[in-house]
C-alpha cells in the first residue's frame, strides 16, 4: 500500500522572478549575438532561453485544502499541500486532489429490513480525503467509489435493523436514528478507509415503507400502538383498582365480601379502560340488591 509522504517543492514566487531574470539576461546576450553575427552566441542563447522556458513549467499553484500528488515517470514522489506557488521537477505530473469537505446524498434504495418488509432508504455522507496517495493509487475513482461503498454499506444496514419496533429493547430505523446512524458512519468507514477517505457524518435522511405495502403496514403500526396504549391503561387501572381496595380496607370505610369486592373491581376496569364515556346508574337499595 502506497502511504502519501510530503513533497512541496521550493518556494514559486523566488525561482519565478530568478527566470524571469535569467530569461531577459539570455535575451540581451542573444540580441548582442545577432548584431555581432556570433554564430556560437546565438546558439548557445538560443538554447539557454530554451532550458529556461522548460523549466517555468516547474511551476505550480496549491490552493488552500487541496493536494498536489506528483509523479515522475509513474513513480509517486510525494504530495504537496503546502499552499501558494511553487516549484517542482518540470517532468513530475501533478495531479489536483481536493481536501475540503464534501457530501453525498445516495439514491432511494429498495431493501428488505431484517423481518423481511421492503422498505425504501436513503443517507447523506458528509467525507473528505485524508490520505491523497491511497485514494489516487489504491482505487480506480476514490469519488465513485465513495458512492458505490456507502450505498452497500446502507444496504446491509438496513438488512440489520427492523423499520420499526414497540419496545425499547430492540434497535429499530425508525425508533433510534443515534444508535443507526452510529453503525453507519463506522461501516461505511471500514470500506472507505482503503481509500483514504475519512466519514465525518453519516444520517438516513429518507426511510419508508415501500409503497405496496405502506398501506398494510400502517395498519400494522396503529393496531400495534393500540394494543401498547391499552396494555399502559390496563396496567395503571389495575394498579388503581388495587389501591381503591387497599384505602377503603385500611380506612374501614366499608367492608366487602369476596363477591362485592369482584363486582366493584369489575365495573372499576369499566370505567377506567372503556374506550367511551361510562353513564352512572343510581342504585337505590342497597349493595347487595
């Protein structure tokens, strides 16, 4: 594996001006060669001017957060980051690699979640390049890569996780975005560590049911929250049914038997878990008739 090393060069703007000196130097000396009519002169002018004029093409410009991989004859020489104008061999190939921050949005993405429901996802992954050698040299195109692995990687989180779940205990897409987007940013960092690429962020930003079963599975979702809202009524109206018993026993406000005590903890789960506003019925006898 090629690991990235630094080669900035000399400073541009010194050797800029140092050419351009030579070069005007060269010039005179070629102009006194032709007004002498010195063959050798023009010759030997001719040809420096030449070299120097190879050799401007040394010069690079380094922008602020970007990265200049050289090479020469195929063989990586390090990179330069060091911003401004510089000088390098004028046979090095230099090869621009942008350090800033970039993000991607995948597509819609038609998966199955663990318990077999297809669903439609989507995530945006914030990145940036940290190692120029290993994502010019390690991958063929580290941007198209980032889009292919981070899309495999959605695909096999969203096989990991339910879309949804009615307890805390279970991991869902829907109920714990964290913990989801957690697992994200550490798998697509695995497969983009190769090429040195660094995931600052990863989100879902899109997650719904596929559309021929979205119907079904709203039906789902309420019968399922019905059934939790009704289990919390029932738990709380037992537990007040329990301590209705428990005050009138200890306050000797009234003493009932086996039957009454049934028939009050019965119309007492009535009224607390009815779905509809109970009507009082007015006895005008006693408890017992």
């Amino acid at each position: 594996m090629i690991r990235e090393r630094s080669y900035n060069g000399i400073p541009g703007l010194p050797m800029l001006f140092g050419l351009l000196a030579i070069d005007a130097g060269l010039v005179w000396m070629l102009q006194q060669g032709i007004r002498s009519h010195a063959a050798g002169v023009i010759v030997l002018s001719a040809v420096l001017i030449a070299l120097v004029t190879f050799l401007t093409a040394g010069l690079f410009m380094v922008n602020p957060n970007e990265g200049k991989v050289l090479q020469l004859f195929g063989e990586y020489r390090g990179t330069a980051k060091l911003q401004g104008l510089r000088w390098a061999n004028p046979f090095f190939s230099k090869k621009k690699v942008s350090l800033r921050v970039r993000n991607f949005e995948s597509s819609h993405l038609k998966v199955n979640d663990i318990d077999g429901n297809p669903i439609e996802i989507a995530a945006v992954v914030v990145w940036r390049v940290f190692e120029t050698a290993e994502a010019v040299f390690e991958v063929d195109d580290y941007e198209h890569y980032v889009k292919v692995q981070s899309e495999a990687a959605l695909r096999n989180l969203a096989t990991s996780y339910a879309y949804d779940a009615h307890d805390d205990q279970h991991v869902s897409l829907r109920g714990h975005t964290g913990a989801v987007a957690d697992h994200l940013k550490r798998e697509i960092q695995e497969r983009l560590t190769k090429a040195g690429v660094e995931v600052m962020e990863a989100r879902i930003s899109h997650l719904a049911y596929a559309p021929e079963i979205a119907a079904a599975m709203l039906q789902r979702q309420q019968a399922g929250a019905i059934i939790a809202a009704r289990q919390r009524i029932v738990e709380g109206a037992v537990g007040m049914v329990e301590m209705a018993l428990d005050m009138l026993s200890k306050k000797s406000i009234v003493q009932l038997d086996e039957d009454r005590k049934a028939a009050m903890v019965s119309n007492l789960l009535v009224v607390l878990c009815g779905d509809r506003n109970t009507q009082p019925v007015i006895n005008t006898g006693t408890i017992y008739q």
